[in-house]
C-alpha cells in the first residue's frame, strides 16, 4: 500500500517542462481539451504578449462545434 507520503515525494509533472506553442497544439488537437483548458491558455498567451497565432488556433478551437 502506497503511504501518503511516498505520493507527496512523486513529482507531479514531467522533468520536461512544454513550452506554450506546444501545449496549446496538444489542446487543439484533442477534442476532450475542456473549455476551461483551452481559456487558461488563451490567458496564458495573453499574459505572455499575445502571439496573434497562437490565440487564432484557440478562437478556432474555442469556436468549433463538438461533433468537428
């Protein structure tokens, strides 16, 4: 049985961190990315300068019906 604390000591991310251009192609390409994902990254890019691209393919996304 797992201890809580060998669970604390786990990392919880990978040793890679993902730049943003990479995450926000992963989120476009899976349609289970919720909403509220896709939003936090649409806010990330603006934080970050707002590359005009990267929140094209998210409005893209955002917009696109379920069954696309």
């Amino acid at each position: 049985m797992i201890q809580l604390r060998e669970l604390a000591n786990e990392p919880c991310f990978s040793s890679r961190s993902r730049s943003l251009a990479e995450q926000i192609a992963d989120a476009v390409r899976s349609r289970t990315t919720p909403l509220s994902q896709l939003l936090r990254l649409m806010s990330a890019v603006d934080a970050q300068g707002g590359d005009a691209s990267l929140k094209q393919l998210l409005r893209n996304r955002i917009g696109a019906p379920l069954d696309a």
